[in-house]
C-alpha cells in the first residue's frame, strides 16, 4: 500500500512518519519547499518529543518516507492520499478557512489516473468531505476514486503516542471497498485492539468537532467552578478529583487553569458554533465555552495585576510560553496572551520557557528572554507559572531571592501548594483554591 500525504503541519507529518513506522512507503508533501528541504534532513519545524528519530530512521534507515514539494510527481501511484492541510479560523464568525483544502482537492483531481482513496484527516466542518467529492468528480469518474473522513485526534507534545497507540479510529466512509481499504491500512492496530468505529462520513465530521468541543466544555466547566471554589474557600482540584473518579465524567481534562490556547480548540469551537448556526441549530451552550474562555484569560490577568498591584516599571517573571507543556507552538498561548496585556502597562516581562522561546521573541519582540527559571525570577515582583512544563514543577525557591520582602507567585496551573509556598514567605496564588 502506497500512501501519500499532502501537509506536513502537526498532523500531516506525525500521519506520515507514523504509517512508515507501521511499515508503509509514504511519501509527504508540501508546497513550502524551506520545510520539505529541512524534513528531508530529518530536520522538524517545530519541537515534538520523538519525531525526529522517526524520521532519520524511516528517511535513511527503512527508507520508506520521503518529502517532496511537487505534488503532481507524488501522488499519482498513491493508494491512500490524505489531506492534511492547516484549516485555520477565518477572521468573520470563526468559521473555517477551507480554501487550502478547496486547493489540494483540485490538484489531487488533475494529477490522479488510478483508482484511491481520497481522505480528510485535518479537522474539517460536517460537509467538506463530500464537497471534496464534488470537486474532484468534475474530473475523475465516480468509479475512480472514493472518498473518506479520518480524523485525527492526536495532541501536541505526545503526538506520536496518540497517533500510534489512539483511544480509536474513526472512519467515515460511504461503501465496502473504501471501508476495507482502511481497515487494512489500520491493521497494526489489530494487536493493541484499538476500536474501529465505521459510520458515515458526516457522522466522522461531528465526531471529531463535538469531541474538542466536548473537552474545551471540561475545561470552561471546570474554570468557572474554580471562581467559585476561590469564593468560597474550596480547592478546585480537590473537587476535580471527587468528580473525576465518576468513571461516568472521567479525571481528565478537569485541570483549573487560564483557558484552553492551541491551535485546535478555539478554532474547532468557534467552527462548531458556526455549524450550527448555519444549520438554525441551538449549540448556545458552546457559545457559552466560547465567550467565557475568551475573557477567562483576561479575568486572569486582572486577577495577577489587582492582587499584586503592579504598577508601571515593575518586573515580572513569566515561566512557560507555549500554549501547553512539550511544544514550542505558542498559538494561542495564554501565557502570550498575558504578557502582551502586562507589557502594554510597561510592566518588564522577564521570561523563560525550555523550547518555545524563539517562536515567542519573534512574535512578542518585546520579552526579555531568560536562560532558566531563576534568572527570570530575579528581582521580579511577581512570578508567573503560565505553562506547567516539567522543570517547573521542583523550583528551589530558597534560590529564588526577594527583592523585597514581598514576592508574589500566581500559579495558573496549581503546580504547587498554597501551603509549601507561603511557609517559605511567598504570597501565593493558585487558581480556584
Ligand atoms: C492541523 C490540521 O490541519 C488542523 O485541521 C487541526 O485542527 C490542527 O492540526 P496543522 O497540522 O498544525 O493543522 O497545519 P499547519 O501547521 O497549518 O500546516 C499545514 C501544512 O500544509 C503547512 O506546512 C503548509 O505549508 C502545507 N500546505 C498548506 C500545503 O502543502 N499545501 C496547501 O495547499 C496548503
Ligand atoms: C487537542 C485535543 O486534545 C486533540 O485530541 C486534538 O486532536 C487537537 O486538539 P492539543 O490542542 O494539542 O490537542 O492540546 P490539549 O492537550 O488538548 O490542550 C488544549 C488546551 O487545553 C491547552 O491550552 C491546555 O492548556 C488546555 N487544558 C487542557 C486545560 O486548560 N485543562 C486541562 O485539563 C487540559
């Protein structure tokens, strides 16, 4: 089985150096030539724990992967082609900006002359799918080519492992013959008996945008709860744990913090919403996961500058800049999101984070970037933990010297104890306790 697979983002390259360890000859495309040049020396554009071991050993080991930025050269004896292109938020009402798989759908029909199988594995609106089929139908015969929906539900930092070790696989396919040709393709997962679930292709579509919605839920949930635990003296992850062991809600996912960043959650979110809407269909409950996360960031922020009264020309320590822990992707990074506001009130962003410090000094010039933790924390008024990486997570705080006698800590990710800190003199801060 030959595959192709057009995008090497977060999805498309974890698909394709994931079906060369499966055993496949897959080749990656790319219409960024920088990238296909750098990922054919086993370079990555971006950090993701393991992926570039994959790559040097299926590139120069097995030499089942390759990259290339023509696509008319690489997909015409591919069985399987999937489409994974970035399907980013438009700027109107959060709807998806479908436009680069409207671009690929076209190519894919010119350069095609044996039958495939033809799918969408970026997160795409219920519809796109079978729009794909439209588009490439005014070129190739119906009998030619079928079309099917897989989406993907791996996250950043443990990309690999989701991908190979996946809680299912979700196909939406319209007959036999394509639903086979997938089902082998996913064999290898016969022997860790990964669940298969075969449905229709708009049923695929929804699945994958109510399951971020479903979780970006937990997580406004669990935010709004955490204001109230804060007002009443609770600990937010004391109640996360009572609810969690419920196998019927389930422990993940129920993590108080300042929001839910990255590049899928708010984007799927606001897509779903306008799903909805297009259809006349009330999904207000999501419009209110939408709105709070939006403005739970800047509660947050608010929070941070009242309690510790920061003023102009004060100092701040930011640990952890990427939207979560183990990327160095910072879109939609609360962190970010945070010290724009503060820098806006010339407070000076002393900041720290173990890979994403690069990504973030060229969009948010204005960081001062810190070799490790303690640098950033000297002569800070307030410390920041804005992204629980690991390394944060056993801070030597009798290291960490007061400038005053006064230092704030405003742990979003509740890492540490309310306890441990103030014992050593810290005004500490967690989020809903
Ligand atoms: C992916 C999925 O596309 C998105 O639906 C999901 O919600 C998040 O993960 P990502 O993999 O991060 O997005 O995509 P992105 O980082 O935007 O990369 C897409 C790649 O496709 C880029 O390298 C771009 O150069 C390439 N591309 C885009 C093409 O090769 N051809 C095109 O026509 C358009
Ligand atoms: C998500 C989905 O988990 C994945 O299945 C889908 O394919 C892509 O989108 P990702 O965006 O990589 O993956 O990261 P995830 O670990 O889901 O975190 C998303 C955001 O939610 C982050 O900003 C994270 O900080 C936040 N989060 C997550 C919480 O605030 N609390 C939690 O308990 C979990």
């Amino acid at each position: 089985m030959k595959l192709a697979i057009i995008g090497t983002g977060y999805v498309g390259l974890i698909t394709g150096a994931c079906f060369a360890e499966f055993g496949y000859e897959t080749i990656c495309i790319d219409k960024d030539e920088k990238r296909v040049n750098e990922l054919n020396n086993s370079k990555c554009p971006f950090f993701e724990p393991g992926i570039e071991d994959l790559l040097n050993k299926h590139l120069n080991k097995t030499k089942l992967l390759s990259f290339s930025s023509s696509l008319s050269n690489s997909i015409s004896n591919a069985d399987i082609i999937f489409i994974t292109v970035g399907t980013p938020s438009k700027r109107i009402e959060g709807e998806a900006d479908l436009s680069y798989v409207w671009n690929v759908a076209d190519e894919i029909s010119k350069n095609i002359n044996k039958y495939c199988v033809i799918v969408t594995k970026s997160t795409v609106p219920v519809g796109t799918t079978r729009e794909v089929q439209n588009i490439i139908s005014k070129k190739i015969h119906e009998e030619n080519f079928d079309i099917v929906s897989n989406p993907e539900f791996l996250r950043e930092g443990s990309a690999i492992n989701d991908f190979t070790r996946p809680d299912r696989v979700v196909i939406g396919c319209e007959n036999k013959k394509s639903e086979e040709i997938m089902r082998e393709l996913y064999k290898p997962l016969n022997l860790i008996d990964t669940q298969i679930v075969v449905t229709s292709i708009e049923t695929s579509e929804i699945i994958k945008y109510a399951s971020n919605s479903f979780l970006a839920t937990k997580i406004s949930f669990i935010n709004q709860v955490a204001n109230l635990c804060e007002k009443v003296g609770a600990d937010i992850q004391d109640v996360a744990q009572g609810m969690g062991i419920d196998k019927r809600i389930g422990a993940k996912f129920l993590d108080a913090g300042p929001g839910y960043g990255g590049s899928c959650f708010p984007k799927d979110v606001k897509a779903f919403i306008n799903t909805a809407d297009k259809n006349d269909i009330d999904l207000s409950i999501l419009s209110a996961v939408d709105k709070f996360n939006d403005g739970r960031v800047v509660e947050i922020t608010n929070k941070i500058i009242s309690k510790s009264n920061l003023k102009k020309g004060d100092s701040i320590a930011l640990l952890g800049l990427s939207f979560k822990p183990n990327t160095d992707d910072i879109r939609d990074s609360t962190s970010l999101k945070i010290a724009k506001t503060l820098n806006d009130m010339n407070i000076k962003i002393q900041s720290y984070d173990p890979v994403a410090m690069k990504n973030a000094k060229e969009e948010n010039p204005f960081l001062v970037l810190c070799s490790n933790a303690y640098e950033a924390c000297n002569n800070a008024k307030v410390i920041i933990i804005g992204t629980e990486w690991n390394e944060f997570r056993a801070l030597d705080f009798k290291k960490i010297n007061k400038k005053k006698n006064k230092l704030y800590i405003f742990d979003l990710r509740n890492i540490y104890s309310p306890k441990e800190l103030k014992e050593l003199g810290f005004d500490y801060f967690g989020t809903g306790k």
